[in-house]
C-alpha cells in the first residue's frame, strides 16, 4: 500500500470515530427505529392476522413466521450487490423490495397474496445487514460499541414495542386497519433510509458510483459468494466456532419462534391486543432494560463469554411456556425471555463486527453471520412445528429448544476457554527445561 494509502486510511479513521457526535448517534438511532422498529412489528403480527382474518392453517402460518429468518441465507448474495452498487441505489433497491410490497397487501387482502408479498419483502429484508454492519463500526470506537449499540438497539425496540402495542389495539377494534398500517409502515421505513444515506455522506462513507462490469456471469455471481463463505469459516476458525454455537441456540429460537403464534392462538386463544401485551410488548420492555447492561458486560468481558452467559439463560425461556396457562403467565415468561436475551441480541451483530479482522471485512461478516441465521431457520423452524403436529404437545418440541440453549452455552464458554489458552503467553523456561539460548 503507497504511502498516500496510508494517509488516506488513517484520516478516514479519524473521521468514523471523532466521538461520537450526539448528532450522529441521533440520526443513527432515530433512522433505525423507523427501519426496524416498523419491520418488528410488521414481521410479528402478520402470521397471527393471517391466521385471525384469513384462517391461515399451522403451515402456512409456519411459511409467514419463518420466512424473515430462512431468507437472511440471501445476506451474501446482498453484501454482493452491496460491493457493486453506488450507496444510493443500494438502499433504494433495498426499500422497493423490502418495504413496498407489504403496503401492496392492503390494496388485495387475501391469504396467498399476504404469503407472496410477505416472502418478496423477507427477500429484500436480508439485505439491511452488510449497510447496518459497516454503519456501525464508522459511527461508534470499539471501546464503546458495545454500550452504544445497546441504545441504538434499545431505542428500536421501544419503537417496536410502542408500534406493536398501538397496532395490536387499532386491529382490536378494526381488524381491517392493517391496510392504512401496511403504506404508513412503508413510508416511515422511507424516511429512516434517508436518514441513513445522510448519515454514510456525513461519514464519507460508501460508494457514489456502481463499480465497473467485473466480467462475471450470473452463475459466477451466485457460487462465488458461497465459495468464499467457506473459505472465510475455514480460515478463520473462532469465527467459524462462534457460527457453530449461535446454529445450536439458533434451534432453540427457532423452535420457540415457530411455535409462539401457534401457541397464542390455539392454546391461550388471546385476541390481537392481549397477544400484543403480553408477547412482543413485555419481550421488549425487558429487553430494552436490560440491553445496557448487556452491552457493558459486552465491553468488559467480550462477545464470547457475555453472549454464553445469555444462551445459559435462555434456558428458562422454553420451560416457561410449557407451563404458561393465560395471558399474565405469558406475560411474566416473555418479560424473563427478554431479560435473558438482552446479551444475545447485542452479540448478534457485535460478535460479527468484533470478530472481523479488518474495518473493510466488517460487511462481509455480518453477511455471513445474517446468512447462517437463514440456515438453521430452513433446518429448524420446520423442526418446532413438526413434531407439534405429531405430538399434539408443545412439552417436547419446547424441550428440545431448552436443551439446545444449554448446549450453545457450552459451546461459547469452551471458545472462550480456547481464545484464552491462545491469547496466553508461552510458559517461561524452568530449571528442568533450560533456555535453549
């Protein structure tokens, strides 16, 4: 690298970690509230009105809840896309495929087009993670990062919350509200993108032209990103083993996740606003109190051990709802949920970022990372609702979920005991074994 290079870079990392400036951290939290706090919302409370307004069975219901995790395997093929296109075009792309076709629902509400559009914008909500990625490690130094994406994460959540909690009493009185919902969702979701382009050009950050034709062909385009998928977990083997852990939580999250909307319907029979309280509110009230501390422990101890810890108590979050009985039983066990994933959550993207050996290959591994989710979520939501329909029980696909968190702690203490045991210096010599000097 010329000298020039080196000048460039180091001014360049100058300005991504000048504070940060108040001023950035509210634009980045306010336009990843309308980003994703609508997305949450949205996301959570189609599958039970498909099964509410348009009598959607326990597989289609299965389709609605699973696709926004199976289809994050697509990350790659966006962080792809992302490395070619100007910044601009990117997030345009992202919103039109992203965002737009759930407002289409309103204007023909029926049960397979809900299905058609939601799977078309769980395609395009794969590609939010290789920006959200690089955005976060230009804003935010290490030394922080973690207690600052606790705010930002905190702040979405709360909108998710408050969005929920006011679009499941809107759909309490009229079931149809969600087709003036669904465009006013797609026009927030606008504004925060904006708000994210202003943010990449105060940062100097992210492409103004499309790269020039590399040459390749479509195939080319489509293996390539899945070659050097491997390549990366086989070369970098803490990376690879942090993979492996969150594939066993991702069982455990998987199974709960599937099985919730068939739980709240069949089991409690709860109606839109009791599901809304009891569910995604508590869950992210919880969540949102505990996220600082989650990002602290991050901090000091590193997203290996911290993010153990959450899976450890993940544990108690399947128990619970075998034993939950009505909507303040549910209630309590989604605000211990909560409480428990608090350190998860944060490791979720932390972990990719803090694992990247380089600033540049932060995109890269959060595209993995997204990518990885979408397969477990193939393997194992269908896994959850499977053995529920065999059983007749929620006890035993609930059972398997809490094994699979004790199992993924494990997994992350003994990569950290490894981390260690490699970080530590080599034992000094001793009279029996002298200094080969």
């Amino acid at each position: 690298m010329s000298a020039s290079a080196v000048a460039d870079s180091d001014s360049l990392s100058t300005r991504s970690h000048p504070g940060p400036r108040l001023g950035l951290v509210a634009m980045h939290v306010t336009s990843v509230a309308l980003i994703q706090g609508f997305a949450f919302a949205t996301v959570f409370i189609l599958p039970i009105l498909a099964r509410k307004q348009f009598a959607a069975n326990d597989w289609q219901t299965l389709v609605l809840t699973a696709a926004p995790t199976i289809l994050f395997s697509l990350s790659i093929f966006w962080n792809d896309l992302y490395n070619r296109l100007s910044l601009r075009k990117y997030l345009f792309v992202y919103w039109i495929v992203a965002c737009v076709p759930l407002a289409l629902i309103a204007a023909h509400p029926s049960l397979w087009w809900l299905i058609l559009c939601h799977l078309i914008a769980c395609i395009g909500g794969a590609g939010y993670h290789p920006a959200a990625g690089e955005l976060l490690n230009a804003i935010y130094p290490a030394a922080t990062r973690g207690r600052m994406y606790s705010v930002v994460s905190g702040s979405t959540m709360i909108a998710g919350a408050l969005i929920g909690l006011g679009l499941g009493e809107w759909l309490h009185r009229d079931p149809n509200a969600f087709r003036l919902y669904l465009p006013i969702s797609a026009s927030a979701q606008l504004i925060g993108i904006l708000l994210t382009l202003r943010l990449f050009t105060i940062l100097q950050r992210g492409r103004t032209a499309d790269t020039p034709p590399d040459g390749r062909t479509l195939w080319n385009r489509v293996v390539e990103p899945i070659t050097h998928t491997r390549e990366v977990l086989a070369a970098d083997p803490v990376f690879a083993r942090y993979e492996a852990a969150y594939m066993v939580y991702g069982i455990g999250w998987m199974v709960c996740y599937a099985l919730l909307p068939i739980l709240v319907t069949d089991k409690l029979k709860l109606d839109y606003d009791q599901i809304s309280r009891s569910t995604q509110v508590a869950y992210q009230v919880a969540l949102v109190c505990m996220l600082w501390p989650a990002g602290l422990l991050m901090d000091r101890l590193g997203a290996v051990r911290s993010t153990g810890l959450s899976f450890a108590l993940l544990t108690l979050y399947p128990i619970g709802l075998i034993l939950v009985g009505n909507d303040e039983h549910l209630l309590g066990v989604s605000a211990m949920y909560g409480i428990a994933h608090a350190g998860a959550s944060v490791g979720w993207m932390l972990g990719p970022v803090a694992l990247a050996p380089s600033k540049d290959k932060v995109p890269q591994y959060v595209a993995i990372h997204a990518t990885m989710v979408g397969i477990r979520g193939k393997l194992f939501q269908g896994l959850g609702v499977g053995l529920y329909v065999l059983t007749h029980s929620y006890a035993f696909p609930l059972a398997l979920a809490a094994l699979a968190f004790a199992v993924s702690a494990w997994q992350m203490w003994r990569l950290d005991a490894r981390m260690k045991a490699a970080a530590a210096p080599p034992p000094s010599p001793t009279a029996s074994q002298p200094n080969p000097a």
